[in-house]
C-alpha cells in the first residue's frame, strides 16, 4: 500500500514540474516583449510629450556660399635670421661695454672696447718697417737706372746689371711683406673695438669693463639676433609636400598664420619663405621656414607657436556654422528645417559629409539657403516642429580650414 501510495504522488509531481517550467517561459517572453517594445513607446510618448508641449525653441543659420581655405598646422619654433655670439679675438682688458641690455642696435654701433695700446704699438713698428724698406727699394731702383745707363755705353758688365736687377726684386718683396704686416696689425687692432655685425637686439650683459679676455675663448662677449625679419621653423609631413611644391613652382606665395600656444590668438601672418632639401627618415617629415616682418616684434627667438600654412582655398562651397554639425557613431548630420513660415517649420535629420573646417565655418553638401538648427539639440527629434528665434547670418569672406 506503501507502494501504491507513492506512485500515485509522482503524477502531481510532474504536473507541477511542468507548470513551473511554462511560466519562466511566460515570464522570460514578457520581459523580452517590454524590452523591445519600451522604447518605441517611450518615443512615441516622448514624440506626443513634445507635440503637448508646443514646438521646439531653436536658433538657426542659413547656408552661404563662400571660399574657405585648406591649412597645415604644425608647431613651430621662432628662429632668428642671423645670430651672433661674439667672442674676443685679442687678448686685452675689457676698456668700455657701449650697449644696454636688452638694446636695439643699428650696424656698426659701438658695443665692447679692449685695450688697443699694445696692438697700437705693433702696428707703429710695423709701419716704421715698412717705411725704411720702402726706402731701400727706391734707392735700388735709383741705381738700377744708373748701372743700366752706364751699360749702355759699355761701362760696366753686365753681371753687374744683372745683380742690381735682382736686387731691385728682392727690395719690392720685401716691401710687400712689411704691407702684409701693416695690414694684419690693422686687423687686430680692429678688434679691439667690437661694433655690431647686423641691425638686432642684445640680450643680458656677459662682460664687465675690466675683465680681462682671451683670444678665441669660447666665453662669449655679447649674442645679438635679427629681430626684423624673423623667421619660424616648422615641420609637415612628407605627404603633403607635393602639393606645397605644385604651389610653389607655379610661383604661388602661401602665407602662414602664427598662433599662440593654445591657438586663439593669431600673433602674426607671414609667408613661407624655404623648404629644406630632404626628408627627415626617422619622423617622415620635412622643415620649413616662414618669414614674418615683426615689424612689432609680436615674435621672440626660440619662441614656441603653433603655425597654420595655407595650401589651397575652395572656392564657391556651401557654408554653415560648425556648431550645426552633430554626430552619431561615425555618422554626422544636420537638422534642416523645412516649411518654414512664420518663424516655424519642421525640422528634418539629414545626414551630410563634412568638408573642411575652420573659424566657426564648414564646408557641407548642403543647398545654400538651407536653415540649419544651431541650437536645443537635446530637444530636437526628426520632424520635429520648430520655432526659430534667431537665424545668424555666417561672416563673408575667406574662411580658414585645419587639414585633418
């Protein structure tokens, strides 16, 4: 009976098995539905919470036709034209420092002075030598001209006329070399009086009157730079370098723009002036200089700044402010609005290739005339009603454009 009885419970069992296992299945089909089926209401309901709610608020901008320009950025280095750190090339006591520090200077302005007495000295021998030499060989040529005379009536021999002769020669080289003397003693006196080689600016003092220098020291006396023109080396990659030497045969002159250190401030415009011979191979790059006029000196050696070289401009492309752009993954797009009267329309998701890029501006494939939203994003759904309260009008003129 034992038996009977637990057979009999085992049915029940099972039956209640069954209905455990369809209901996870129930509950696992419901869940999956809500999942699938809440965001479409939840849009649905958002989509009727906006259309309750009035239509969307927006500023818009209207697509222009204009030009705007295609540039390199890099970062550059302000290097001087010249630069001169100027050691002595005498040795001497320091007599006189002419400049100040930090003082523009013209092209032979007086800077530093040493002793000149001792060179003074040599060069007063050394003319006195060249004096009496010169002296000597007058009077060998006085004589030359007698013993010539006196061979043509057959007075003398003529070795004689012959050793006079040589004796002349030797009295002009000799001559020539105490000129030599002269003229080096002249150089070193020069300097002893250091002028400044190009129009520039000195920087801190180095020397003091007093101390005393040494010939061909590497200690320097004072470092002048060219200031006005200076020039701004910077680098580009080598894939870009066709394109800028296409421009440059064709006698094109590209300009660059020199920005501060987080390119909001442009600090100078120049124009690009050299492009060095060979490929940097480790980098894959190449140098350029550009040359600014600094008329201001806006500009300081060895001065970092972020450069823009103009390679191109597109000319008649559709413009809209870059703050129209929106993007979603790799998908970018535009709401445009259509319909519009009365300062209201619809607002319509259409999805765009952006161009190139700069000063507030984009290139699009847009219809110029097109409104675009600029404004209220997070409230904007594909047709969408909107109520436009501003349309700015984008600058004319040339826009600028960083190449990605």
């Amino acid at each position: 009976m034992a038996g009977s009885s637990k057979r009999a419970g085992q049915p029940k069992r099972h039956l209640w098995v069954w209905v455990v296992v369809l209901g996870a299945f129930a509950l696992v089909f419901y869940l999956v539905w809500r999942h699938h089926d809440d965001p479409t209401q939840a849009a649905s309901s958002s989509r009727r919470a906006m259309m309750m709610a009035g239509p969307v608020t927006i500023n818009a901008a209207a697509a222009k036709k204009g030009d705007i320009g295609v540039y390199l950025s890099a970062i550059g280095t302000v290097t001087p034209v010249y630069t001169s750190t100027i050691t002595s090339q005498v040795n001497g006591n320091i007599l006189a420092v002419h400049y100040r520090e930090s003082q523009a200077v013209r092209k032979g302005d007086p800077l530093i002075d040493i002793d000149p007495r001792p060179y003074e000295a040599t060069l007063e021998q050394a003319q006195g030598t060249l004096e009496r030499d010169t002296h000597i060989l007058a009077q060998s040529k006085m004589d030359l001209e007698r013993y010539q005379a006196a061979w043509s009536r057959n007075a003398i021999a003529k070795q004689t006329l012959d050793d006079q002769e040589k004796i002349v020669l030797q009295n002009q080289g000799t001559v020539r070399n105490d000129q030599g003397q002269v003229d080096y003693d002249k150089v070193q006196l020069s300097y002893c009086h250091i002028t400044a080689p190009f129009d520039g600016r000195v920087g801190l003092r180095l020397i003091d009157p007093g101390n005393v220098v040494q010939a061909n020291s590497t200690t320097p006396l004072v470092v002048i730079t060219q200031e006005q023109p200076i020039t701004v080396i910077f680098t580009i990659a080598e894939d870009y370098l066709g394109e800028i030497q296409s421009e440059l045969r064709h006698g094109v002159t590209l300009s660059v723009d020199a920005y501060d250190r987080a390119l909001l401030t442009k600090i100078a415009t120049g124009k690009l002036l050299a492009v060095d011979n060979q490929i940097d191979t480790t980098t894959g790059t190449v140098r350029l200089r550009a040359q600014f006029d600094n008329k201001n000196r806006e500009l300081f050696p060895n001065q970092f700044v972020n450069t823009r070289l103009l390679v191109n401009t597109q000319h008649n492309v559709t413009l809209i402010p870059t703050s129209a752009i929106q993007h979603n993954g790799a998908t970018s797009f535009v709401y445009v609005i259509t319909n519009v009267s009365n300062n209201e329309g619809t607002a319509l998701m259409k999805p765009i290739k952006p161009g190139v890029e700069d000063s507030g501006l984009i290139a699009v494939n847009l219809n110029p005339g097109d409104q675009v939203a600029t404004s209220s994003f997070e409230k904007l759904q594909d047709k969408a009603k909107v109520k436009i309260v501003a349309t700015p009008v984008p600058a004319s003129g040339t826009a600028e454009s960083n190449t990605p």
